[in-house]
C-alpha cells in the first residue's frame, strides 16, 4: 500500500496566514479605536500634511507546533508606500518552512499498525496512535494591495497575489469598493475573488477510493475558488463601531485530499485490514456571517466578534473571538485573547469504512472534516524599545484541538480507543512595524 507524502492543509496554511496578521492588526489597534471614535487616521485622511510618513514597514516572525506533529517556521515582510490623499500601495513577501508528521486518514488500533509512503519511507504506530506521514515542505508567496480613495464616499481596494511549494500553486486576485453614508458613519463594501489554483501531487492522482495502485491519467489538476462579500459597518457613537459581512465562496474542480486515506476495518473486531483513498465532491458552496464589534472605553478597547458558517458538505460551525486591549505606561499594550470554535462532522466523513459494505460515492477520513472543537489562549505585548523607532509586538497563543473521539457508531475494538486525540497546539509571533 502506497501513502503519498503529507502535505500541509489549506487550514493550516489559514491558521497560520491570520495568526501574523492578527499581530500586524494588533500593532495598528490605535488606528481601529480611532475610527471607533470618529477620528479619521491622520496617515490615511485627505489633506493631510507634510510631515505624514511615507512610508510602512512590517515584518513577522512565527513559529507554529502541534505536538507530534507539524512544526512551522514562517517570516513575512510587507512594504507600503502611503500617500497623502489616503491611497495606499502594499507588497508583502511571505515564506513557509514546514517539516514534522501529518494525519494520514487511518485509524487508531489495538494492533500495531504499518504503512509505506509513496516515497518507500516505512512507518509504524504503536497501539492507539493515529498514523502520520513525515513530510517536509516549503512556501513562497507575493501579495500586492492598492488602496485608492475618490471621495470622500468611495474608496477601492485591489488585490493579487501567487504562492509555490512542492505540489501546490496558487494565482489569484480580489476587489473592493466601499462606499461611505451619512458623514462616514455608515459604510457599504462590496467585494469579491477569484483564485485559480493547480494541485501536483507526489506519486501522481490515486483513483478514488481505491488501494492506491491504481493511477489516473495526468499530473496536474485545478482547483478554482470565486468568493463574493457585502458588509455594512455602522459608527454608533464616539466609542462604538460594529459591523457585519456576509461571505459566499464557490469551489469547483479538485477539492480531494491526495494524500489522504481511510482504513477499511474488520466488520466485527473493528481493526484495520486494509486501506483506501479518500474521495470528495468537485463542488463546494460555502457561506459565513460575520458579526464584529470594537469598543472604545476610556482607555482600553474590547474586539469581539462572532462568526456562522455553513456549506453544502454538511458543516456547521460557529466561532466566538474575544480580545481586550489595555493600555500601559510608555505606549505599551498588552491584549488578552480568547477564542470558541465547534463544528459538525461533513456528510461524508467516516472515520473508517467496514469491510464487504457497499462502497459510498464520497468518503474522507480527514480529521478537519469531523466533528471538532477548539479552545484558544493568548496574548500579545507591544511596545516601544527605548530610543528606538518603531513598534514591536510579541504574541503567544496555546491551543486545544479535540473530536468526537469515541462515536456511537465505533465497532468492536474501536470502542476501546480514542478515535480523535486531543491535539496541543503552541504559536510565536514577534512583529514589528516602522514608518517612515
């Protein structure tokens, strides 16, 4: 049996996308609490003076582990050229190292367990342990942004940018108009997306739900996304701002995992005898609504939001995002934050299919399609360095990643082990930010 080589989800390549920019953010919340209390940022307001920079620079650092698992270093730098009238031209350089040990879709077990990657690299699992695939990989990314204001109610934003490892690549653009009401209380944004993605999986396209051997025709395959957006935010007062956007994504063209599997098991001891490819739909529509708020008190500013989301593949999850920023001496802050997230299994999730049963049309193993919850901790420090220019911002994060481990549905010996461990995840992220 022929394992391909693990290749870092889409979700963790997210993850870890907002993990740093929730930093950048962060060093920028003074900008946010401004624009909750009605006063216009200085470096983005028409007519605004010579002595506004002209420039911004941002670099982060982040480093990423799950416990026995992925390990993730990831630098990023971003270049913005401001300009007097609000406009604003950014590019941001992005690389991704990655090495450690990615699920492969089998099942935990009673008995050791033993599987061969495509590579010929031999894997064993000690009872109970759900199987990995060692992997090592890397990223390089190039994002350009342009902002541009009309007037005084119209303001566009443009978008592009291209990513490359081993067997991935991505090209793709977005676009913003955003038009302001009622003295700029109220603002409308219009947006959308496109991203047209190519897939070159090690080893080749494995036939769905086969043992492996068995190879489609070609190396490459697309995968294309279209995502609409409509928001509303809405000034309240001088010290509140909320908002709310709706977010419609469309996905066609080769959304299976290569590299993952599903175990076949013994109808009646539940053990694994065998193993087989993963298979899902061409086809995804997901949608999400996005409730935000910021409030200003007197010194300190709360963020909190709470997002819905849903798709055609049967998930549901929702999201509970809180972050409370206090002020201290000397331009320091420190901004505690805590986050909920549960969602439901896909319609097509099984954690293994039973020998001699008719096969499904769809069937994944994949963790992140089960049902899961999260629980996640931490904070970040900015702060000044004495006589020095720029802002620096130190975030730590702890989280706690947990399934349905022991479902109703389990099967003999399957009833005896956590089909779904916990999984600790730890997260670095140092940042600093120059104008200039």
């Amino acid at each position: 049996m022929q394992l391909g080589e693990g290749r870092r989800s889409p979700s963790l390549r997210g993850r870890l996308t907002q993990a740093v920019c929730a930093v950048l953010a962060a060093q920028a919340g003074v900008v946010g609490a401004s624009a909750a209390a009605g006063v216009a940022d200085p470096a983005t307001t028409s007519g605004a003076g010579d002595d506004v920079p002209n420039w911004q620079f941002d670099a982060a650092g982040l480093v990423y582990g799950e416990a026995g698992r992925a390990k993730v270093v990831e630098p990023n730098a971003r270049i913005t050229r401001l300009f007097g009238n609000g406009a604003r031209i950014g590019a941001t350089l992005g690389l991704d190292l990655v090495t450690g040990a990615s699920p492969t879709g089998g099942i935990a077990s009673t008995e050791i367990h033993t599987t061969t990657s495509a590579s010929g690299r031999v894997k064993t699992d000690a009872v109970g342990i759900v199987p990995t695939n060692q992997f090592q990989d890397h990223r390089a990314s190039f994002d350009l942004e342009w902002t541009q204001p009309y007037t005084r109610w119209l303001t566009t934003s443009f978008g592009s940018h291209v990513s490359r490892e081993k067997d991935y690549r991505s090209l793709g653009g977005t676009g913003k108009v955003s038009f302001a009401f009622m003295r700029g209380l109220l603002t409308l944004n219009l947006g959308g997306g496109y991203d047209n993605d190519e897939v070159e999986p090690t080893g080749g396209f494995r036939a769905p739900l086969s043992d492996g051997t068995v190879l489609e025709e070609g190396t490459v395959r697309a995968k294309h996304s279209k995502t609409a957006l409509l928001g509303v935010s809405r000034v309240l007062s001088r010290r509140w701002l909320v908002g709310l956007d709706f977010t419609r994504m469309a996905e066609d063209g080769y959304l299976t995992e290569p590299y993952k599997v599903l175990s076949v098991v013994d109808p009646e001891t539940g053990d694994p005898v065998g193993e087989l490819t993963e298979s899902r739909p061409s086809t995804r529509l997901r949608y999400d609504v996005l409730a935000s708020s910021v409030y200003h008190f007197d010194t300190d500013i709360l963020y909190a939001s709470e997002r819905f989301y849903w798709d055609d593949w049967g998930i549901v999850s929702t999201t509970t995002d809180l972050k409370y920023r206090h002020d201290l001496y000397d331009d320091r802050y420190i901004e505690p934050h805590i986050r909920f997230y549960a969602q439901s299994k896909a319609d097509f999730f099984h954690y293994s299919l039973v020998q001699g049963e008719e096969l499904p049309a769809f069937a994944s193993a994949d963790g992140r399609l089960g049902s899961l919850r999260t629980v996640s901790l931490g904070a970040t420090y900015g702060f000044h360095l004495p006589d020095r220019p720029g802002e620096w911002a130190v975030r730590a994060e702890y989280m706690s990643q947990w399934g349905d481990g022991h479902p109703s549905d389990a099967i003999g010996n399957q009833q005896n082990v956590d089909l779904a461990p916990p999984v600790s995840i730890g997260s670095v992220v140092v940042a600093y930010s120059l104008r200039f």
